[in-house]
C-alpha cells in the first residue's frame, strides 16, 4: 500500500484524493476476507 501511494503520490493526486483510494483498497481487501473466510493473499504483484 505504502508503493501505491507514493506511486500516487508522484504523480500529483491531492493528499485527500490518495487517502480515500487506500481507504478504498484497504476495505475491498477486508470485505474479500470476511466474504470468503480466508486470510488475505496477495496474488498480484503491481508495476512500479
């Protein structure tokens, strides 16, 4: 998460405007968890 907003960041996105795309993230990852009942597993692996 830290990459991704930096990454955002750079790119010139408002503080606020990246917050709210972490949050974003952060609460689908939580949902998928909760959802299927397993534990979070990062299958991808983004560009820097």
């Amino acid at each position: 998460m830290k990459e991704y907003y930096e990454r955002k960041r750079k790119e010139g996105k408002a503080y606020g405007v990246v917050l709210n795309a972490v949050k974003f993230k952060l609460v689908g990852r939580m949902f998928a968890v909760v959802k299927r009942g397993t534990p979070f597993v990062e299958l991808m692996t983004y560009k820097k």
